[in-house]
C-alpha cells in the first residue's frame, strides 16, 4: 500500500548484497518493495531500481513503462502454478469484455461457460515440459473464439514455474474455415445421388431436389436470403432463370443474354465470365433493379474450368454489404453449384443418347417393315379408288397410321432437356430446324442404303420414306407430296437417270438428288441428269454432313407450293 506523502521505490533483481546498505537509509523516507519479475503484479511505483542482469535491460523496461505491452494486437497473460492470473495486459481485459483487473482470478473462471472441459482447461494453461509451446481454441458462450498459446517459462528466482498465454479474437477464422467445410460438405451433398435415386428419378425431379439443396446451402452456409441463379443457354446466349428467392417478381422474369451492354451486371458476368462487385445500386451504370430495396449486389459466374455455365447473384439492403471475403466465398460455393449443375447435365445427356440410341435402332429395325406396308397400301389404293369408298378409307388410313408411326420414331426424345431447364446445346443432337418435318423419298435398290437415309435424317425430323426401284418411286410420287427425291443411278428396272426423268414428269418441281457408289456412274445419268437441271449428287457410303447439307439446301430452296392432288 502507497503511503501518504510518501514515494514508492520498486528493487528489481537480487540487492540484497549490493544495495543492502543503500536501501537500509532510504527506508526513511521511501516505501521500498522488492519485486521478482518485470512484471510484477500491481507493482505501480515512483522509482524503480534495477539490480543484477536487469540493470543491462534497462532500455526494455522502459518500453515496458511506456505502455508498449498494453498496445500489442494480442492479449498477454501471465499465471502462475495454481493457475492464478499474475499479470495481463490491456488487451486481454478487453477480450475478456471484464470491467476490472483479471489479476489474482482463476484461469479456469475466465472459461466459465465455455465448450471447453476442465481437463482441456489444464492442458492449455500448463504445458508439459519448459519451452513446449500449445495451442487451442476455445469458444465463450456468447459466440467468440478465442485462440491460446501458452509457453512453460521460469521467470521467478525461486524458479518456480510459470505459464506465458497470448490471446486473440479468432472468431472470423474460425468461422471461415466452418464456411469451407461446410461448402466441402455441400459439394458432397449436391452431388451425392445414388444409383437407386439415379435410375429413379427424372430429370425433372433430380432439378428440384438440386434446387431444393441450392437453397437449403445458401441460406445456410453463406447466409443470403436475396439471390438469384441463372443458366448460360450457349445456343442463344440467353440467360434462363433456374432459382430465386427474395427478388422482385419482375426482376426475376426479365429476359437478359449473354452481353456486357444493356443487360444489367449479370449480362456481362455471364459474358465477361468475371465477378463484379456493385456498392451502391444508385450510381452504378450495369445495375438494374433486382431485389426491393437493394442497394448493393455480388454476381459471380458459374465456372466449370474456362466454361461459363451460368450466373449467381446476392443482393443485400445496405451499401457496399459485400467485401472480397464474400467474393471469394461466392466463387467457391458458385464452383459447386456449376460442379453439380454440370453433374445434372451429364445425366439429362446420357438418358438423351440412350433414347437417341434406341430412337435409331427401333427407326432401322421398323423402316424396312413401314416402308413395305406404305408401298403396298399405296399401290391398292391406285387399283381400288372409285371401286369400293369403304376398302379405300381403310386403306387411306392404314397409310396414315403407317406415317405417324415412323414420324413417331423419328422424334427423338427431348422433353425432359426443356422441363430441367438446362442447356440443350452438346446435350441433344445439334437440330436443323429447316430440316424438321420434311418429307423424303429415297429410290435405292440396296435395303442398307435406305435403312442409313432412315436413320440419319430421321434424326434431324425428317419423315423418310423408301422404295426399291422406279415403277414404286413413281407410284409413291403420284400419291404423296416430298420435299425431296434422293435417287440412286442404278436400280434395278430403270438408270438413274431414267427414274430422274419420270419423277420430274409427276411433278416438275420437287428436287431431286442423285447418289452414287464411289463416283462410279457406268450410264451416265448424272451427267445426262445434270443437262435438266440435276443440282447436287452424293456420294455413297453417306457422310452424314454432306447429305445433311444437300437435303437442306434442297428443302428450303424456292419452289411453288405442291399440287394437292398429289398429296
């Protein structure tokens, strides 16, 4: 206790044998206390003496005094065997959010109420052996974390033992490294179906479940409750609304593509394929109104390596409400969620090539069949028209039921690529739409041929319909209107040319294509053919692009609309 009028003098070090008689006459006038450590609890003084290997420490000491411990970032404390606090600085009263002095409590009081045990307590106040360094991190019930190292030391001269802590805040790491986990557990999770839910489910419901498990995640995980996710359709660059929650109705059916102008931040996002920060929506020139109310947006793009999938936008209320952190952990989660995506898609295109496979199997297994009935069917009903009305209805739709049948197969299944959302384009076959619908007449003696012009226009939507020879071409053209004729230059009745000539007596204007073996054209018809006229001639075995090419060429170049009463 300091003493009224009088000065305090502070000995530090051993001065008994130097200072002994020094000290002796200035008890008289000053109260002199002897303190073991630099450190000495409560050991506020006037004076202080410094004898032994301290007075070469002097500079040091003065640092001290100045308060330099008191403004280091983190919380130091000093305990000694009976875990009893012998000293702390400033900082670790203020982590501790006490009012008074921690000095002379209890270590284990400070962790009252924690998720630390009593036998976790003594392993972070006392390390094993001197010098052995620990670390741990112990969680206050109000939320915090804080992050401990103790050390083993002997600062007293009785060498007593005694425990050096440092003290800081780790609660925002602590909470970053819980936000990886849990976006490593999300990835996890949204890709997580097994082969039961695979082969279960349809596409349909895989996106829901997805959706569902977005959602789940980034309110959960990141905390967003206004966002919205779109879909990059590469075919069309339009951006497709795959899931929102909190955002203006309007804002969540506007159309945008793909482009940095005139479609706000997330345009550009999906065509930049770089994250844009907005921190106020009121100046920002790419900004237009998404959430009521919002003055600050993150948009990242959905990546999966260099590819652009789609776009994942956060907005909040306040002003710049997103830092680089926030950035960085968008991008991270905004990885899994094209991972997923990408997972999902990969599915909805191998169901599509499994139906694509057996549309084509079922379409070449049935052409020969089909072809048959329709021929036969055609060629009574030009024998029986005007004889008996009855036995001509029925046949009339024996032909039509034939047709739709092969126009059946011919539509490869591409519902569910529409109901999920997801892109088509590199899911499906690339579409023709000028290809779609056409209907093609192939007069080939070789059953194979026919069965490979079913087969490769069939994918495209075309209706394909095949005769071997001439007389049946020319029978099937009186009766049905083609958008194309292919015609091989060797048949079995008649050259190719000949058949060429007849079908353009029927009908003048429908284009006809010529093929050939290998260029090999023994009765010339094709140059014969090309003197009237003949545009294009393929060359067999087909390559599916070049009679792609033709028939489309063929189909949309100009020509009168059809007779009826060829139809």
């Amino acid at each position: 206790m300091v003493l009224t009028g009088r000065r305090r003098l502070l000995v530090l070090g051993n001065a008994d044998a130097e200072l002994g008689p020094l000290l002796e006459r200035a008890v008289e006038t000053l109260d002199i206390v002897a303190g073991d450590t630099p450190l000495a609890a409560g050991q506020e003084s006037d004076l202080v003496l410094l004898s032994g290997d301290l007075a070469h420490r002097s500079d040091q000491l003065k640092l001290c005094a100045r308060g330099l411990l008191d403004n280091v970032p983190d919380g130091l404390i000093l305990l000694d065997e009976r875990q009893q606090i012998i000293w702390h600085n400033e900082p670790c009263r203020l982590l501790f959010e006490s009012p008074v002095s921690l000095a002379g409590q209890y270590f284990s009081a400070l962790l009252t109420g924690t998720d630390t045990d009593e036998l976790s307590v003594a392993e972070l106040a006392f390390p094993g052996a001197d010098g052995e360094v620990v670390r741990s991190q112990v969680r206050l019930s109000r939320g915090k974390w804080l992050g401990f190292r103790s050390r083993r030391c002997r600062l007293n001269r009785d060498g007593a033992g005694t425990v050096v802590l440092s003290v800081r805040d780790v609660t925002a790491e602590v909470l970053e490294r819980q936000q990886l986990e849990a976006i490593y557990r999300a990835g996890l999770e949204l890709g997580n179906l097994s082969p039961d839910e695979v082969t279960g489910m349809s596409n349909e419901e895989r996106l829901i479940l997805l959706k569902e498990n977005i959602l789940n995640f980034t309110q959960e995980i990141l905390g967003y409750e206004t966002f919205e996710i779109r879909l990059l359709n590469h075919r069309t660059e339009q951006l497709v609304p795959l899931l929102e929650f909190g955002m203006n109705p309007e804002a969540a059916a506007r159309c945008l593509y793909a482009r940095p102008a005139d479609n706000g931040v997330t345009g550009y996002v999906a065509s930049s394929g770089s994250s844009y920060l907005c921190n106020d929506t009121q100046i920002d020139p790419l900004y237009l109104c998404g959430a009521e109310g919002a003055r600050s947006s993150l948009t990242v793009p959905l990546m999966l390596r260099d590819q652009v999938l789609g776009t994942f936008n956060v907005e909040s209320a306040g002003t710049a409400a997103f830092s680089q952190r926030d950035l960085e952990f968008l991008q991270l989660f905004g990885r899994v969620v094209a991972n997923a995506l990408n997972q999902l898609q990969l599915l909805l295109a191998e169901k599509v090539s499994t139906a694509a496979q057996n549309s084509d199997r079922l379409r070449r297994e049935i052409s020969q069949p089909t072809d048959e009935i329709l021929r036969d069917a055609t060629w009574i009903l030009e024998r029986y028209i005007g004889h008996d009305p009855d036995v001509s209805d029925r046949l009339h739709r024996i032909v039509s039921a034939t047709r739709q049948i092969s126009g059946q197969v011919d539509q490869v299944p591409s519902s569910e690529v529409t109901a999920a959302g997801l892109d088509s384009s590199g899911v499906a076959r690339p579409i023709r739409p000028a290809l779609i619908d056409k209907r093609v007449l192939v007069v080939d003696g070789d059953a194979v041929a026919r069965e490979d012009a079913h087969t490769l226009l069939g994918q495209m939507g075309c209706h394909v319909e095949g005769v071997p020879n001439s007389d049946d071409a020319c029978m099937m053209a009186r009766s049905h209107h083609y958008d194309v004729v292919l015609t091989d230059i060797r048949l079995p009745d008649v050259s190719g040319y000949e058949c060429f000539r007849r079908i353009r007596t029927i009908n003048s204007h429908v284009p006809i294509i010529m093929m050939t073996g290998f260029g090999y054209d023994p009765t010339h018809s094709i140059v014969n053919a090309r003197k009237e006229g003949l545009k294009a001639v393929l060359s067999k075995p087909f390559r599916r692009g070049q009679l792609l090419d033709e028939v489309e060429k063929a189909c949309t170049a100009a020509s009168p609309p059809p007779d009826p009463a060829a139809q």
